[in-house]
C-alpha cells in the first residue's frame, strides 16, 4: 500500500492527504467512532487534529472528551 504523504499528521488536510481514516475515542465512556476525514473537513475545514479534539462532542455521553486518532489502515478501496 502506497502512502501519498509522508511526515507527522496534524491536520485534517494531512490525514485526506495520506488517505487514512480517523478514529474518535470518547475518554468518558470510551465510545469509538471512525469518521471519513473528507467529512469532518467538508464540515468544520482544516482543523489540527487537537483543535478537532476540542470541539467533538461524543454521541452517547454528549460529553467532550475526544482522542482523535488516525487509522493505520487507508480507505477502503472500490474495484
């Protein structure tokens, strides 16, 4: 698998460009999510990644204690 970007990812734009997923880890409750990055940037633009931490809200516990982590593994592809 060929990674496009090469370097620390640290913003949303980082992790489109890298092709990877995210992972949001509620530290309250510890309901986890993955989310399409291209999403979350169409939504909120290009954040770092600890500024989007910051404004995520968890869905169960509607509390505000993210970990936003990205995935090891890329998109899932379509053939």
């Amino acid at each position: 698998m060929v990674w496009y970007r090469i370097g620390p990812l640290e913003t949303l734009g980082h992790v489109v460009e890298a092709q990877r997923l995210l992972w949001v880890l509620c530290r309250k409750c510890g309901h986890t999510q993955r989310f399409d990055p291209r999403h979350l940037m169409a939504l909120r633009g290009d954040l770092t990644l600890k500024e989007l931490q910051r404004q995520l809200r968890c869905q169960r516990c509607r509390r505000q204690r993210a970990a936003v982590v990205a995935d090891d593994e890329g998109w899932p592809r379509r053939d």
